[in-house]
C-alpha cells in the first residue's frame, strides 16, 4: 500500500469531520476500498485495513458523507394492540452537509487515481449548494 494523503474543500473551503469513502472502480486489480476522515484544515489520510496503512495503487470512485442527525428515539409506553408490546417512535432526522450526489456512489462524479508511489497531494473538490432540509432519519436519499 502507498500514501493516499490530501485536502477536501466544499466551493474552497476546506472539509473537517467528513467520512470519505474510496471504492475501487476495477475490481480485477489488486484493490480494497479504503477510507478516512478529514480533520482540521480538510487534511485526511487513506487507510485500507488499520490507522496509517494507506491505500492501493488504482483508480477510485469517492464518495463523502457529513451529516448531522436531530430529535431522539422515545418509547411508546401505550401498550400495542396487535403485538401486546411497546412502540419504539423515532423523530429523528438528519441533515446533509454536503451536496447530496456526493454521498451516492451512482451519483458521484468524484475519481481519483492513486499512482503506483502513492499521493501526498491529493485535491478532493467538491462544489456545489447544500440542501439543509432534514428528512426522516432512515430514508434512502436517493428516491
């Protein structure tokens, strides 16, 4: 495995607390998905299996994921009619921080290539608007 380390910027503002997820766009090469977390300043590092351990040389579709989830679980304590038992009710919700296409690996327009020395200079740039309207905790994105 070789370095995959860089920045991550939204419109040219550098990325904290994203999970960066890469996935190898060949799977015939010898490739594993790799990821990391972008920290202070949109700095990350790839790891494949363990902390420091990098990625694979190979070409990678990217996905990010920054959000953040509102409202709490809370049990029904009136007793089910169907089921003799309580009811879990969940309001929670979760808001997008980034550009939603980011965050699906079919919408995804991110790829980066990780040559056979590996990268110290990766440039992950994501552009575009945030939609902060929050939607029910466990729905898909995408429908």
């Amino acid at each position: 495995m070789v370095p995959g380390i860089g920045t991550i910027t939204l419109n040219g503002e550098p990325v904290e607390d994203a999970l960066i997820l890469f996935a190898p766009i060949n799977s015939e090469q010898n490739q594993r998905s790799a990821s990391a977390k972008s920290m202070a300043r949109g700095k990350f590092s790839a790891m494949t299996l363990k902390h420091g351990d990098g990625i694979y040389p190979g070409e990678y579709r990217v996905t990010v994921k920054k959000t953040q989830t509102l409202g709490d679980t809370t049990v029904d304590i009136t007793v089910l009619e169907d089921r003799g038992r309580r009811g879990i009710v969940d309001d929670r919700t979760t808001v997008y921080l980034l550009p939603i296409k980011y965050n699906d690996p079919e919408m995804t327009d991110l790829m980066v290539t990780i040559p056979a020395k590996g990268s110290k200079s990766l440039e992950l740039k994501l552009v575009g608007e945030v939609d902060l309207t929050p939607i029910p905790y466990n729905r898909d994105v995408r429908r």
